[in-house]
C-alpha cells in the first residue's frame, strides 16, 4: 500500500511537498501557542494520600511562603540586622509587590493588636471551665486586695504608661491567660519574638516572611518574584541575605530542568549529527535524518495544544528520550535504502515493520494515561505523537526527499567499514547462550534487591544555597524535625471539632516525651460543645460576679483608684454569653492563617509538632486512630513508593499485555509472538537484575521508561523477526541491514538519553541510567538470543529439510520426553528393590517386564499430536516365544514393540545398554545386547526363549532416515532357525516422521503398527535357509510395508506436511493456504488424475502448494511449479520440502514456451490472460505433451450459471485481498472452447468435478 501511496505522490511529488509543508505549519502554528507548565507539584503520581500533602503543600501558608533571613552572627545587635532588613525592603522592585500578597516583617504587638480587643470581648469562651472556676473561686478580698495592689504597683512602673489599658481591663489574671496562649502561635513553633521581630531560634538571623500571590507550585511566577527579592538583597552590604521555602525550591528546580533540557538537547543534537556523518560521509544526510523527528515533535506539540492546552516542561525535558525511537525509524529507512534496488522496494519491505513497530510503541506510551501521573499521563501523549507523526514523515515525505535530493546514490556508493565489521561478526551459539545464561542467573540474585527512592531530596533538586539556608533557618543542623498534622472540614468550626481528639493525641504524646512541642489551635479556640460548656459555666457565675465586682470597688477605693477605673472588667463579669461564632475575619490574620488551610468545600486545621526522628512512627500510629493526617516528607516518600509500586506493576501488566497481544495479532503464531516478545521479558528481568546490583533505583519519573524500554525494545525485536522471517520465507537476508541500523539506533538512543546522566536534577539523571541499561541489555538480547532460537526451530531445519517447529510440537515433545525420563528415573530406582526383595528373580524379572511394557504403552499413548492404529493380521497374542523382526525407523519403535505385550525383550545396542537413563533399565529385564560376544549373545537370547520371552531384533541394524526398508541382516534368522521359532513379522510406518533419527522432537503424525502372520521354522514358502529366508522375508515385508504406504499416504495424510511448508511465513498465507487445502480436499482429484511418474509441470503454482502436494504423494514425480509472481515463487522455493524432485521458476505464461512433460497443471490461471493467449497456451501444451501425458484444466467457465460468484471470488482475490497479480482485465472463456483444442489435438477430455457453488471446473485431456 505505501508503495503505491509513493509511486503516486512521486508523479505529483511538488504539490506532496508544499502540502507537507503546509501540514506542518499547521502543527506548528498550534505548538507554538501551547502553554508551558511549571508546576513540579505534577510530578507527583494521582493518589487520594498523596493529594492530602499536595494539598497540604500548595495551600499552606506555613508552605507557601517565601522566608527571607537577613544576618549570620550571633555576636552583632539584632537592631543591626533589623537595619539592614527594612533596607532590603526599601530596594525591592515595586513591579515586585504586584507579585507579592503580603510582607511580614514586624511580628510582634501588630500582629496581635486587632485580635485582643476580640479575644477580651469574648472571654470567657478562651477559657476553660477549669480555669475560670480556679481563678474566680480564689478570688476572696484578701487576694483581691493584692491583685489590685499589684495593678498600682505595675502602674506607677516605666512600662507602666504602655500597659495601662491591658493592666485595667484585668486585675484578676484571666486575660493574661489567653495572651499567654497567642504567644504560642509563632511561624512553625521554631522561632523568636524580639523587638517585635521575628529571628531564627539561634538568634543568628532575623527574618522576612514574603507571601507571594501564587501558589508555591506556580514556579515560573515565583521564580521572577524570587529573582527580585535576590536583586534586592544585593543592597544588603553588613549581612547574609537567605532564601528558603516552598516557591524558591520550586523555582530553582524549574530553573534547572530548563538548563537540563536545553544542554541534553544541544549536546544530543551534536553528537548524533556527528555520528551521522560519520557513518553515511554526507553533510546532507544527517540533516535531512533529523527532519522527521522533528515533524514528530511539532505534531505532537500541537495535537496535545488541542486536547490540553498546556504540558509540564517536565514532560518536554523526559521527551528526550523520544528521539531515540524516532531516530530508529530513520536508520531503518535509510539503511534499508541504502541496501536495496530502489526507494519503492525498501518501501515495500520496511513499511509494515515500521507500521508495526510504532503501533506496538504507542500502545505502550499511551498505557500511561492508565497511571496515576498527570505528568507520566502527558509523555504518553507527546511520545505517542510524535511517533505517529515521525511515522507518517518516513513512509510518505521522507522518500520524496531521497528522490529530490538524490540521497539514494549518495548513500549506496561505498559500504562503511562499520557495516564490514557488522557482517563479519558470526555469533557462537554456545558461547551466546552460556553467557546469556550466566548472566541470567548471576542477575536472579539481585532481581529482589530492586528498591524505589523513598528519599524526596534525592529525586528533587537542592543546591547548596537552599541547604545552607534551611540549616540556618529551621536549625536542622539540629536532629529535631517538625510533623504537620492536618484535620478536615466542611467549616472551620467542624474542623476545630474533629482536630479536638488530634489535640488530645497530640498533647498526650508531649507528656509522654515523644513531641518536644506542640501548637494546635484548640489549645486556644473551643470547639461547638466547649463554647457551649463555658457559655453555661460563666452565665451560672453571674450573681457571684457581682460579688466579686464589690470586692474589686472596694479595693480600688482605698488605694485611690475611682470606682469606673476597671469599668471594662466590671462590664466583662456582669456579661452573659450564649450562641458563640468563630471570628472568620481574625482567623485571617497572620497569626493565625498559617494554621488553616482555606478551600472552597473544605477547611483544614494544622498542627504543628516538633520532635526527632525516632518518633515519626509513634506519633503516626497514634495520629492513625483520629481523622488526622501527619505531613512529612518520609510518611509522603511511604506513600509516595506504594503509589509507586502499584503503578509500577500496573504499567508493566498493561505494556506487556498490550504489546504481546498486538505481536500475536500480527504473527498469527504463538511462536512468533513469543519469539518477539521473548527478549523485552529477559531484558527486563536483566534491567531489574543490574537495579539490584548497582543500587539504582526507581522513582515516580524514572518509571516512564519501563514504557520506553518495551516501546524502543518491542521495534528492536519486531525488526529482527522481519530478517528472520524475510530469510525464512524468501530467502532474502534482511538481517543485516536491520543489524546494522538496530545498532546505530542503540548508539544514538545511548546518547539521546546518555547525555542526560550529566543533568543536575535527580529526576533527570535517573532517566538517563535506567534507559541506557536498557538499551544495552535489548539491543544485546534481541541481537544474539532472538536469532539463535529461530535458527533451531526454523531456519536450520529447514536447511535440513525438516518442518519448522511450533509451539505444540515442542510442547508435546516436552511432555512426552519429560513423561519418559521420569518414568525411567522412577524404573531405574525400582531396580534396588526388586534386588533385595525376597522373590524367585524369574518372577521378580516378569513383573518387571509387565512394568515397562505398561509404562512403554502409557508412553506411546501420552503422544496427544499422534495418532496410533494397530493392525493385527491374524490376532497374534504373542503367547508363544518367537523371533520379532521389525523395520527400525525411530527411537520409539523400541517402545511399540515392547508394548505389544509383557514379556518382549529387545536386542539392544551398546550405548542402550550403557545409558545412564535407562541402561538399568534394561540389564536389569534382561535385554540382550549386540556387542557381547557372539556366543553370549545367542546364550542370552536361548535363555529369554526358553523363559517364554520373545526376543525383538531390528534386522536393518540401524535406524531409517527415510522411512524405507533397507537390507536384512541375517543374525535374526539364523537364530530363529537355530532355536527352531517362529517369525513374527512387524512393520512399523509412520515412525521415523514423527521422530526422525537422533532427534527428539515429536511431529504431529500417523502410527501404524502392523503385525503380520508368523512364519514358522518349517514354513519352505519364505525359503528353506536362513540366508534365502532373511532375503525372501525382506522382499515380503517391503511389499507389506508398500501397501501400507499406498492406503496411508494419501493427500490427507500429507496434508499437515504441507502446510508446514507455510509456517511462520505470514498469518494471511497459512490462512489462505489451510483454507485451500480444506476447499481443494487437500487436491485429491488432481493427485488421482496426475501420473504417479514423469515430468509435472504446474503452470500458475502460486505458493506452489499444490506441487509439493503432488511431490509428497509421489516421489517419482519430477515437479516443476511456474508463475509469473516473483514473490510467490520465492515463497514456494523456499520451503523445507524443497529438494531435488521439485523445483520453481519465474515464467510469464503470456510468452511461456512449453517443454516437454507428462502433465501439464493448468489451474486457475487461464483467465489471467488475454482469451487468444488462453487458447494458445492450451494448444501449445498439447502440442509439447508426451503420448500418454495429460493436461488437466481447472477454470470458470463463462458459460456457467453460477460464473457471478467466479467473478465475485475473483474481484476479492485480486482487487480487496491482492493475493493474485493481474496485468490485464480477468477473461474467462467457454469451456466449449476447451473441447475444440482437444478434439483438434486428438485427445480426449473428460470432466472430473464441479464445483457447486462456482463455474469452475476440472477437465483433463488426455494424449494418446
């Protein structure tokens, strides 16, 4: 099809490339307004766990924030440091406070100030039950007293002036109960409040806490935001000025993929540029190499711009490793052009491959829409893509670019040495799969090592100005670490409610010793049942207020305080309280947004827990048992790895299940499927083997190439069973040009992502490990191992003339075989016991002999791919001892005479005697051996005749390699004449086809066992000596055997012979061709009409199906098959049946002249040709028939009623399907016309069969 797609667009191949052009100015124009995302929270695998601590992370302000430290010595005033921070102030940019929400520098007294006036207003609500009654129930007139002296004295103080309002609004002590709680709400718990500023806990740096007006993720906003607050620092001369938080990690990781992506890429570019130069020596070709890559690029680009709108540059940074892929296809091409006849032919040939190669590839990329990475889920996109788009660049633009600039010559004029080495290299199978077994085994060790990254730090970026800063800042120098614990609601209240039992965890955990501190906002805000407990408590307390209010006049009085002057308390005592409602505005404060985590159906409360390490576990099994959840980078790693795991697991069923089942589709063969995907599975166990050893590690990035290594291997190994099939079924060497350009392919694939392995972030370099391990062991794997199985099971069997094997046959031969060595080993440990059981040793023996004749049939019977008949001429029981003379054809035939019944030895060869399988076997039941000497032999074998055994000898002395009966040695009947027993004549057929000599493969086939009468000693029709009795009963079972050969092989015992012919060489043609033999009744009317002998001449073979056919059914018969298809008769030469009694040639019947021969075959083929070319052609085989010969015709015929359904059969047959080529319109002539030729010739013609469905019949002339 691409070929005529070419052939066509070369005869208008301008227009072709201005539309090409002009398609990709479309993609570009929608690439180019693809939006690019910074947002490395993506990264992150979808995950309802993992989305809490993204969660967590992009809404937190105690995450989302920019902290900015101004200092570095402990020694220097904190005033100085002060200074130089609002100076850093004074220089921001103010295009930068467009990027910035809020600045909080002056932490102190102006971050509380609009919240007491609340907090007093509200009392008693702050305060617990407990804490009210000890305070007001102590309050007698003697603590009165003191309170309100303590009041006068702090008053008359230098802060006195300052702290008046506070000192007046609460002589009793509870408002400084609840200022005392606000203290505790400090950023993270882990800083000082001094002059009103916010330092580290050191003291060492004071700091500028910078909210910026994107979420932390948006790295691409805050990295310009950063980028001025560095340029302010600049004027910060006496001081070290730090950067730390969510945004500035971020946006030094986005900062530095972008440096990655940008030196990977030029650095790649360089060095396959330079490697394509070196290869092909022309400027030209690499340049033009990179063109459909990035036509692949901009298609992809542009097709995720209208379905998404945006992509991760992440996922621009990992594409990378595309290359490498499309790349391939390019060498491919190229490579394949440069070894064949013309641009069509390479097109011809390498276009499926390549259709199947990135059908399989994008399969496995877009099962990454199946994980739960938006990120992982957009590379499947743009690899998927870009490889569809490369793709339809190499097989419709690429070859009309070769033709424009004339790259085929270019190319095709000298051979690099390279390709010299290529084809010199020859594999040593032995040496192949020993090292590929070793290495195997060695790698099983380390296949369970394989771990995934459980440290967040090493999979993100963070250069030593971000560790310096979170050390000075957080202190984490220190082994104390701080845990977020997060509990949802849908209010803020619900939220404060559920986090009461967090709370409680929480406080019990620091009593306990395992938090060394904690701040949750229910140590200061009540839930719904406390606020309605204190509401309760304080209301019933409001005639003892009263009381109280005396008291406080009183006092006041006689130390000069006016009777108002705590007028504010006074009001706050005589107050009832009920319907509580949480402040929202306050909530929005500073000092108190950092602990809630605001959505719009949602509300998060956070609490903050500083402890070690070595408490992380208990304080998350405790924390388990409420609805909070703990966020820390190792519980996020935990889930992280699960979530990782599972992916991981799921990518690999679906990847492997996706590209097996393609490969199977595709081959039509388990086998060939199996041979494909063979080298991907061991490269695999390979890849996860050398993770083990060398400790690297996977991660929810690096696992994109596990879809990369059966994308890139699955085009590796399709290509080399392309060669492979190409050398097997037309005898054209493929394999090394695909050799050559697999192995460029890995070396420019090695680069593409090699050069990654000099990235700086983590999750970059890992890519680049994993992929070029992969590449490595692939490209080995399908390189070496893939050949060398298919050279066993078919192309070396075919060399030897033997059918192909499949995956049934090898699995009934496992079976079998496996059945039969356990059975040995079993009798073979039998034999000690039947030693030393106290038994007459005859018996002993016979019972041993009743075993292996049983375990003898159950093996012939296990065989399920054969079939089994046993004649019985005259019933023969085998109950008199006799001599058994049998043809040998097999290995097996030992086992169908010993079954024939207990008590049958066999005289045995030495190495049967000798095996350590079965030689106890069979010294122990008393089988006779040929290599003893004479005398023992004959004593041996007196001896089983006289114990009532019947003694089985193979007279030809060695196996048959084809089945026929070769010449009688006479030691079977000299010993039969000596003894004075019986002949028992046995004939075996069928044998030495299902398991040929010294091999051990079962073929499917047909077991006949025949026994013919006995002949007795005194019997003179078989002659009187034993030299003319062992010639007379040679020629007797011949001519048995003959007859057996002449009733079963007939075509449909041929049948499956013949099809095998047509294994592995496409699922199509063995379709076409088993549907055929099943039309055709495997061409029984053809084989009854042809001559058993003489020259067959097979006009129109096709496949040549129907010579070998004919061959099989009569090995006199000299085939000679003709067709005008070249591919056709390339197919039917190279078949395993293919020797030197058939033969193929190309031949156009439009100028054939016929030779001489004893039958032409004219089958479906006269209406190929022009009606006069028909009748010439007839005329011109009866004029070169020999006498006797005949000529048999097989057409539609236009005169028949039913010749529609011909024409419809026909039209599908060459025009849908393109199974058959024509030249000319279809002509289909009367078969009256036929009729005439004989009659003109002198020959008869009769009509054999009709078909009913069709006009097409069967006539043959006849010569006289």
């Amino acid at each position: 099809m691409t070929e005529k797609i070419y052939l066509y667009l070369q005869k208008h191949k301008a227009l072709a490339l201005i539309l090409a052009a002009l398609l990709w100015g479309v993609f570009g124009f929608f690439a180019s307004q693809i939006s690019i995302q910074e947002d490395i929270s993506k990264t992150f695998p979808k995950d309802s766990a993992l989305q809490q601590y993204q969660d967590f992370y992009k809404k937190s302000p105690l995450a989302s924030k920019i902290i900015v430290a101004v200092g570095g010595d402990t020694a220097t005033d904190g005033s100085k440091y002060i200074e130089q921070g609002q100076l850093f102030l004074q220089n921001i940019d103010s295009s930068a406070f467009a990027l910035i929400d809020t600045v909080e520098f002056e932490m102190g007294t102006s971050a509380v100030q609009s919240s007491l006036d609340y907090f007093y207003d509200y009392l008693p609500y702050f305060l617990t039950v407990e804490e009210t009654d000890s305070i007001l129930d102590t309050q007698n007139s003697d603590k009165v007293e003191g309170n309100v002296q303590n009041v006068l004295s702090k008053l008359t103080s230098p802060e006195g002036y300052a702290l008046r309002k506070y000192l007046m609004r609460d002589p009793a002590g509870m408002y400084g109960k609840v200022i005392g709680k606000l203290a505790g709400f400090k950023e993270g718990g882990d800083f000082e409040l001094k002059d009103n500023h916010l330092f580290t806990e050191d003291g060492k740096y004071v700091l500028l806490i910078v909210s910026p007006g994107f979420p932390a993720s948006e790295s691409k906003n805050n990295g310009v935001l950063i980028e001025h607050l560095k340029s302010a620092s600049k004027s910060v001369n006496d001081a070290e000025v730090l950067f730390f938080g969510g945004p500035v990690i971020a946006a030094a990781n986005a900062d530095q993929i972008k440096d990655d992506t940008t030196f990977a890429g030029i650095a790649a570019v360089v060095l396959i540029l330079a490697l394509l130069f070196w290869y092909y020596r022309k400027w030209v070709v690499p340049l033009v190499f990179f063109l459909p890559p990035l036509f692949g690029i901009t298609v992809a680009l542009g097709a995720v711009y209208l379905i998404k709108g945006e992509i991760s540059i992440v996922t621009i940074g990992a594409g990378s490793i595309v290359l490498g892929i499309a790349l391939d296809y390019c060498f491919h091409t190229f490579t394949h052009i440069k070894h064949s006849s013309s641009v069509a032919s390479s097109l011809r040939e390498i276009s499926w491959p390549l259709v199947l190669s990135c059908f399989t590839t994008v399969l496995a990329f877009l099962s990454l829409l199946f994980l739960k990475s938006e990120i992982l889920g957009d590379f499947g996109l743009l690899a998927s893509f870009s490889l569809i788009g490369t793709l339809f660049f190499v097989l419709f633009v690429l070859p009309l670019l070769v033709d424009s600039l004339n790259l085929k010559s270019k190319i095709s004029t000298s051979e690099h040495w390279l390709d010299r080495v290529f084809a010199s290299v020859k594999p040593r199978p032995v040496l192949i799969l020993g090292l590929i077994a070793i290495i195997t085994v060695v790698l099983s060790f380390f296949v369970n090592d394989v771990a995934f990254e459980d440290d967040l730090n090493k999979i993100n970026y963070f250069p030593d100005e971000l560790e310096q800063a979170e050390q000075a800042i957080t202190n984490s120098e220190t082994k104390e670490k701080t845990l977020y614990i997060v509990t949802e609601g849908e209010s803020i209240q619900l939220a404060i409610d559920k986090n009461k039992k967090v709370s409680l965890v929480l406080d019990s955990l620091k009593n306990n010793g395992a938090a060394n501190s904690v701040v949750s906002i229910n140590h200061l805000f009540p839930t719904s049942a406390e606020a309605e407990q204190r509401a309760k408590n304080w209301n019933a307390r409001l005639e003892q207020n009263d009381s109280l209010k005396t008291l406080y006049v009183t006092a006041g009085l006689e130390v000069g305080i006016k009777e108002n002057g705590f007028q504010e308390f006074y009001d706050l005592l005589g107050r009832s309280y009920e319907g509580y409602q949480l402040p929202t505005e306050l909530l929005q404060e500073a000092v108190f947004a950092n602990f809630f985590l605001m959505d719009e159906d949602k509300v998060g409360v956070v609490n903050v827990v500083n402890t070690f390490p070595e408490h992380f576990e208990e304080i998350e099994k405790a924390i388990a048992k409420t609805e909070g959840l703990v966020v820390d980078k190792a519980a996020m790693a935990t889930s992280l790895i699960d979530v990782v795991k599972d992916n991981f697991n799921l990518l690999l069923i679906i990847t492997t299940s996706l590209v097996f089942i393609t490969l199977l589709i595709n081959y039509g063969r388990i086998e060939l499927a199996l041979l494909t995907f063979l080298p991907m599975v061991l490269s695999w166990f390979w890849i996860l083997g050398l993770c083990g050893l060398f400790d690297i590690k996977f991660n929810f990035v690096n696992v994109l190439v596990t879809t990369f290594i059966f994308g890139l291997g699955d085009d590796f190994c399709i290509f080399v069973t392309d060669g492979l099939l190409s050398k097997f079924k037309l005898g054209i060497n493929k394999l090394q040009s695909y050799r050559s350009s697999i192995i460029l392919s890995t070396t420019t694939t090695i680069i593409g992502t090699g050069v990654l392995l000099f990235a700086k972030h983590p999750a970059l370099s890992s890519i680049a490990a994993l992929s070029v391990i992969g590449m490595l062991c692939i490209s080995f794997i399908s390189l070496t191992l893939q050949p060398l199985i298919f050279e066993y099971t078919g192309q070396k069997r075919k060399e030897k003339r033997l059918q192909p094997l499949t995956f049934f046959i090898i699995l009934t031969s496992i079976i079998s075989f496996g059945y039969f060595a356990l059975g040995c080993l079993l009798m073979t440990a039998l034999v000690p016991v039947f030693y030393i059981f106290p038994a007459r040793t005859k018996w002993k023996k016979r019972v041993y002999n009743f075993i292996i004749s049983k375990f003898a049939w159950s093996v012939i019977y296990i065989m399920m791919n054969v079939k089994k008949t046993r004649v019985n001429v005259n019933n023969e029981k085998f109950e008199k001892p006799g001599i058994i003379v049998a043809n040998h054809q097999s290995f097996i035939d030992i086992l169908a005479t010993v079954m024939l019944r207990p008590g049958i030895v066999i005289l045995t060869k030495d190495w049967v005697w000798r095996s350590p399988l079965f030689g106890w076997v069979v010294r122990y039941a008393g089988f006779p051996t040929a290599v003893n000497e004479l005398d023992e032999n004959e004593d041996h074998i007196k001896e089983c005749l006289d114990n009532g055994y019947s003694v089985v000898i193979f007279p030809e002395g060695t196996r048959s390699i084809d089945g026929t009966m070769k010449r009688f040695h006479k030691g079977a009947f000299y010993m039969a004449e000596k003894y004075q027993v019986d002949i028992i004549p046995v004939l075996l057929h069928g044998f030495d086809y299902t398991i040929r000599k010294a091999g051990f493969i079962l073929l499917s086939g047909h077991l006949t066992m025949k026994i013919l009468p006995r002949i007795a000693p005194d019997d003179a029709s078989f002659g009187t000596g034993y030299r003319e009795r062992a010639k007379l009963i040679g020629k007797y079972m011949r001519r048995e055997l003959q007859a057996i050969v002449d009733e079963r092989e007939d075509v449909d015992y041929h049948r499956d012979a013949v099809f095998a012919n047509y294994i592995y060489k496409g699922p199509i043609l063995e379709w076409y061709v088993r549907i055929k033999l099943m039309l055709e009744k495997n061409f029984r009317i053809f084989d009854e009409n042809v001559p058993k002998q003489g020259t067959i001449v097979d006009l129109g073979c096709g496949y040549g199906y129907l010579s070998y056919m004919l061959h099989f059914t009569g090995k006199n018969r000299q085939i000679v098959g003709l067709d005008y298809d070249d591919d056709k008769i390339a197919v039917a030469e190279n078949c395993y049946a293919m020797n030197e009694k058939v033969s193929f040639a190309i031949a156009n019947l439009k100028t054939y002249q016929p030779e001489p021969a004893d039958c032409y075959i004219i089958k479906d083929v006269l209406h190929y040709l022009p009606i006069l070319r028909q009748q010439q052609l007839l005329e011109e085989c009866c004029e070169a028939l020999n006498v006797g010969g005949r000529i048999l015709v097989r057409d539609g015929f236009a005169e028949n009623t039913k010749h529609k359904q011909t024409e419809l059969t026909e039209f599908f047959s060459t025009r849908l399907m393109g199974f058959n080529k024509t030249e000319n319109e279809l002509s289909f002539m009367d078969k009256s016309v036929v009729l005439e030729i004989a009659e003109k010739y002198g020959m008869s013609c009769k009509e054999v069969d009709k078909n009913g469905s069709t006009s097409n019949q069967t006539l043959i002339l006849t010569k006289a």
